[in-house]
C-alpha cells in the first residue's frame, strides 16, 4: 500500500493507491485501486478501463476521482507485458511515437480479435477487484472506459458480468471495427468465434461525441438492435460537435481532444448514473474530473 499523490488541481485528500497483480492464463498484469484511506466502511467498487494506448497515469487519475466522489476507483490492464510502460505515452519524437502506436494496435487487435480470452480477463480482473480491502462486496459494481476501454465495457455486458451499470466514452459500439491499425502496418488477426450472453440486469450508458469518424449511424443503428434483442437498458447521449476522444486531455498525444463541453456532461451523466445504482453513496463534490474539466458541484 502507498500514499498516491494527486493532481495539482485537485485539494489534498486522504487516498491510499494500492497495487494490485494478476496473472491471467501465464500473463502477468498490474492495475491499481485508489481508495480512501481513512475509510472505515467499503466503498462499491468501479473498474476503469484505458484506450488504445494502455493503462498509463491518466487511468490511474479517473480511479482517483472515483475515490474522490466516494467509490473505490479500479484502474485495471488489459495488455500486460504485451506493451511496456515506457510505450503507453505519448513521444514528441515521431518516431517513437508511431512504434508506440504500433505496439499498442497490435496488442489491441489481438485482444478484440479473441472475444473470450477479453471478456474472460475482465470478469478476471472484477474478481479481483471485489477481493480488495475497502471494497463492498455485497453492491454489484460498475465499470467505465475510453475508447478501447469503451469496447471493453460493452464486450463486459455481451460476456454477462455481474455489472449494475456500465458507461462508455467515445467507445465503439461493435467490438474490432475500427479503422486504422492496416495504415500502420498492423493486420487484424481472424476473430475467433464467440457466443453472447448479455446481462439484461447492466445499465449500459454511451457517451458519443456527435462527430466522431469511428461511430457511424450504421454503428448505432446495430447496437440499438442488439441491445433491444437481449433486453439491455441502455442511454445514448450524443455531444455536439464532439469528436473522438473528446473526454481525453491532449497531455496524452493524438488520441486526446478534450472537447469541456462534452467531458462535463458526459461526467454530470455518468455522476447521475452511479447515484441511480449506488443509492447509499452520498457522492461528494469534487471540482475537477480527472481531465481537469471543472465539474459543477
């Protein structure tokens, strides 16, 4: 256990940052739980799932807003030692920038591409997660994500995980569809077949910017179509003139285009939701999200 230490913009707190391992089918991956230290009661644990790029210090920043409002904030890994640390950030060095963008494209694909293998890690990682100290074991809990971490979210209900609600940002809507990895020299493997179960208990909630490239109506018009066949209680709330990418900060390279608009209502959104399915949470008001989009009280 060690004392985590916040972002400039946010007051001082009482937070612990917990390391916590898991090794999945001879994988060896490291997520990280933030909690409040002083706590004497266990908070509903909610799992943060990173982009394209990997778990990096932002990740960790969105569990500790969590941790800030009143939840245990879980920032978990989906690539391992696929993708070192020192590749998860963004280089002013072209060069190493577009290796970077490689590594991370690869490991993606690889995880969209075998649906078990990725929902599987997830319940995994839950597990985990609802093993921690500080964590109520007895609140089902949520889980969010940007971009890849959105697909992941999504790919968590098609699995059946026993989630009450689950909130994607600037996610896509249809598992290993995205453009992009051939231009970069990065193939798609072949999918490996895999059956749903969607749980019809998971509140899921999309928060898409109005333009962004990767979500088409198409993309929408089949996940409104799937949910509705399985029964999925699902919010789509579209941001305008909001790109992809639009809740992450530029500090991370090209994949952040802070858009404050959309981040504080998509945020305010999320905020809503976990109040709904934490009702004995008494969220508090924390100034800034992790982005540092002043989020009003």
């Amino acid at each position: 256990m060690t004392t985590y230490s916040s972002l400039d913009f946010w007051p001082k707190a009482d937070l612990q940052r917990i390391p916590v391992r898991l090794n999945f089918q001879e994988r060896d991956y490291l997520g990280h739980l933030v909690t409040p230290s002083s706590a004497h009661d266990s908070r509903p644990l909610v799992m943060v799932v990173h982009n394209f790029q990997g778990l990096k210090d932002f990740d960790v920043h969105v569990a500790e807003y969590l941790a800030r409002l009143g939840y245990a904030g879980f920032a978990i890994d989906l690539y391992g030692d696929r993708v070192a640390p020192e590749h998860r950030l963004w280089s002013a060095d072209p060069q190493a920038w577009e290796q970077n963008v490689k590594m991370a494209f690869t490991a993606m694909v690889e995880l969209e591409a075998d649906r078990g293998y990725f929902r599987n890690l997830l319940q995994a990682w839950l597990d985990e997660g609802l093993r921690q100290n500080g964590v109520d074991q007895t609140v089902r809990p949520a889980a969010i994500g940007y971009c890849l971490g959105g697909e992941a979210v999504l790919e968590a209900v098609r699995g059946g995980l026993n989630l009450a609600g689950v909130v994607s940002f600037h996610g896509l809507l249809q598992t290993g569809e995205g453009a992009g990895p051939e231009n970069i020299g990065v193939k798609r493997p072949p999918p490996i077949p895999c059956e749903d179960n969607h749980n019809s208990d998971t509140i899921v909630q999309i928060e898409n910017g109005a333009n962004d490239h990767l979500v088409t109506l198409d993309n929408r018009q089949r996940f409104f179509e799937e949910m509705d066949r399985a029964g999925v209680d699902w919010i789509f709330n579209d941001y305008a003139t909001a790109p992809h990418g639009f809740a992450l900060p530029t500090t991370l390279g090209a994949p952040g285009h802070l858009h404050e608009a959309a981040d504080r209502r998509s945020t305010l959104a999320m905020l809503n939701l976990f109040r709904e399915i934490f009702p004995k949470v008494k969220q508090a008001a924390v100034p800034f999200n992790a982005a540092g989009t002043s989020i009003p009280g």
